[in-house]
C-alpha cells in the first residue's frame, strides 16, 4: 500500500525526470562537419602538364612540370610579354607602321599573309600573332622592336630571367623547332601568371575569336574560347615533334586558374584534357 510519503516521494522523482527531458530537448543538436573530399586529379593524356591557382599560385595538378620541352607556338606568349612591355615603355604605338621584310613575309607554317615590302600596323601584327598564330607576324613585330629576330630572342631570354623562369631559353620569336629553343610547363604558367596579371587590358587580345586581314578570315585555334564561357585565353602551339599544346586560363566568380598541357596527341585532345584539368579545379579546390 504507498504511504502519503511513498506518494510525495515518486511525485518528486517524476518532476526530475521531466525536467532533465526538458532540459535535454532544450540543448542543441551538436553539428557534424561536412568532410570536403578532394580527389586526385582526373588521368590528363599528356607528357607533361600543370594546374595552378593564379591568386594564390597553388599547385593544384601536375605531372613533369619542369621536363624540358619543345614550346612551339607557345613561345609567342614570351613574344607577346615583349611586345606589350614595349608598347607600355613607349618604345612604339598601335597604329606604327612596319615595313614587312622578306624573312618575314617567308615565313614557314602558320601565317597571318603579310606582303613583303607593304606597311602593316602594329595593332594588326598584334592580332596576326595571337589570334592567327602568325610567324609572319611575330617576325615583322621582333624585326621592328630590335633589329633583326636574333637580337629580339635575346630580349625574350633577358625578360625570361626577370621572370624566374629558369629552365627556358628562345632563339626565335615564333616558335620553329631549334634544339636550343625549349622551356618548362613550369616556366610557361609564371611566364602567363604575368602576362595577365601585370597587363589585363592586353591580355583581352587573347579571347578574340577570329581576324581577317588582307580579305582573309581566320579563327583562334583555341577552341575553348567556343567551349566554355570562363575561358579568355590564350594560346595554342603545335609542330611534329612538340605535339599538341595549350595555355589555357579561365575565371569562375573570383577563381582563376592556369592550366597548361603539353604534347598531347590532336587537337581536340589538348582541349579535351585542358577541360578536364580546369574542370577539376574549379569544382573540388
């Protein structure tokens, strides 16, 4: 039989067992981190490769990244980076005239189709080089800054050696095989990194999709300006024995990244794994 106190006693007992459920529901749920799972970076069919954040200049992905290799066309980003920094010295204008030589108008491979002996404006050879690839142009543009290509390659190694890249070395502005001509992907990313930070007004030159001079229309050979709209530049090199390359950089909200990728085997290759690389950084870093 419960007794008046046995009473007041499971009373009690049933009160501070309420109030430690109540206070239990009243405590906050404990929040469980989200685990960020980076993976590693997708397979890139390439020789030698490099992903890089430009604003802070992480290493997101990379793969012999300072193997010496053949640039091709790639040399004329360092062509570029000599031309802009002379427009900026006042050194020459946009609307200057060049009287184009015949070693210019020459020129084996990729052509912007100068005629020898005719004035051309800068701005134009500008366009020729980088939006035609033009060894025309980088030629009639070098012959003009300093005299004759040769001197104009020792300018691009001085500003080479300005910029850190330690393992590259030109002997001509276009890019033509040389056993002397050679750099790193390595090099190539700060040699771009530059390029876009110092000059950003230039370097909108390289998201330009087509030229037409001389009543001839050609288009930038890098495809990924049509592919994906955060790409604006840069440039495509290709010769039998360097393969297929390409500087790629795009800007997604206030990420940008740099991916350079080397000796791949097409042309639709070295888009397809320029995506990938860039793909993968703006999603998972």
């Amino acid at each position: 039989m419960l007794t008046i106190k046995n009473t007041f006693g499971i009373l009690a007992l049933l009160c501070v067992t309420v109030s430690q459920v109540a206070s239990a529901e009243a405590l906050p749920t404990p929040s469980m981190a989200t685990p960020h799972v980076v993976p590693s970076a997708p397979t890139i069919a390439s020789d030698a490769y490099l992903l890089i954040d430009i604003n802070s200049g992480s290493v997101l992905a990379t793969k012999n990244a300072h193997q010496r290799i053949e640039p091709a066309s790639l040399t004329k980003i360092m062509t570029g980076y000599v031309v802009i920094n002379e427009l900026n010295n006042g050194n020459m204008s946009m609307d200057e005239e060049v009287t184009i030589s015949e070693k210019a108008w020459k020129m084996p491979g990729s052509k912007m189709f100068i005629e020898v002996g005719k004035k051309v404006k800068v701005r134009d050879l500008i366009k020729g080089m980088v939006i035609q690839s033009g060894n025309d142009a980088s030629v009639a543009l070098a012959e003009m800054i300093a005299g004759s290509e040769a001197v104009f390659a020792q300018l691009m190694n001085k500003y080479a050696q300005s910029l850190g890249m330690n393992h590259t070395h030109f002997v001509n502005a276009t890019g033509l095989p040389n056993a002397d001509h050679y750099t790193t992907a390595h090099d190539l990313a700060i040699l771009t990194k530059n390029l876009i930070t110092k000059f950003p007004e230039e370097y909108q030159w390289y998201s330009e999709k087509k030229f037409t001079f001389n009543g001839i229309t050609q288009y930038n050979r890098n495809k990924l300006l049509w592919q994906d709209p955060s790409v604006d530049g840069l440039k495509t090199g290709h010769t039998e024995s360097a393969g297929y390359c390409l500087v790629a950089s795009a800007k997604r909200e206030d990420m940008r990244l740099i991916s350079v990728v080397l000796a791949t085997e097409s042309s639709k290759m070295r888009v397809q794994e320029s995506q990938k690389l860039l793909n993968y950084g703006f999603r998972f870093l």
